[in-house]
C-alpha cells in the first residue's frame, strides 16, 4: 500500500464508531498514530498488540479508554492521559512491558481504573493517581508499583 493509500484507511477507520480490527491489521507497524479531536472513547482491542507503537496522542475529547485498548503495545514507553477521561478500563495497558510514564492531565475526572489494566507492567515503578477518590479495581497494578497521589504533593498555605 502506498502513503495515501493509508491514510484513507486511517481517515476511515477512525471515523467510523467502531474500529474493525481487520482494517486495523495494516496500522501494527505505525510507530506514531495521531487521532483525531472528535473521537470520544478508544474502543476495546482498539490498539491490541501494536508491538512498535511508541507514542500516541489522546486527544482532549476521549472520556474512556476501552478494555485492552493498548494491551500488548510492547514498545510504548509513555502515555499522557487527558482530563477529560473519566474511565479506564480493564486491561487496557496490560503487558505494556516498557511503559514506564503515566501521566494524568492536570484537573483530571478519573473516576475509574479498571482490574488488570496496569499488570505485567514490569518498568511501571511508580504512578501519581489525580485524586484518592478515584476506583480502583482488583489487581489494576503490579504489586511492585507504588501508588501515589495528588493531594499527597499539594503545598499546604502557611
């Protein structure tokens, strides 16, 4: 496929509700992948296995990132998750083995992480949650990985 064959496919394919996995296929080697404004949520398996994705942009309009959306993405080492987004769900950064960087938008309105969605997250040592407030489900992350938050690092007025 040439250049502007892709990118008719990706215009398609994110553009429609649903991503159809089998168009998906072609995308697995992109490295980098821009989204557009409009998307709301990142639909289950939408990113499942892209081994060499290493860096992708959430756009401001997403408010849930959906169950295994990023699993098996082996080479993505950071991720800025927008204030808007209010759910994680399960699996969704699961096996992620080089992700070391979670980084929560300022304001953020998370209110949920789903089970198992940080697990097997090796080089994931540490996570700064937006507020104590936030769920989290059973074994969301690796039993190695310390969890702080927010409020923990606010200045108190003297």
């Amino acid at each position: 496929l040439n250049k502007i064959e892709l990118l008719k496919m990706e215009m398609k394919l994110f553009t429609s509700h649903y991503f159809n996995l089998f168009e998906f296929e072609v995308f697995v080697s992109f490295v980098k992948i821009n989204l557009p404004s409009c998307l709301k949520i990142l639909p289950p398996l939408c990113f499942f296995s892209c081994p060499v994705l290493t860096n992708i942009i959430i756009p401001a309009s997403v408010n849930t990132l959906g169950r295994s959306c990023f699993m098996y993405c082996r080479s993505l080492q950071k991720i800025s998750i927008p204030a808007g987004v209010i759910r994680i769900e399960s699996s969704c950064f699961k096996c992620c083995l080089t992700l070391v960087s979670v980084v929560f938008e300022k304001n953020s309105q998370l209110h949920s992480i789903g089970m198992e969605c940080f697990l097997a997250c090796a080089k994931l040592d540490s996570i700064i949650l937006p507020s104590r407030s936030v769920f989290i489900d059973e074994d969301a992350f690796e039993i190695t990985c310390s969890i702080f938050y927010n409020e923990d690092f606010e200045e108190t007025e003297a």
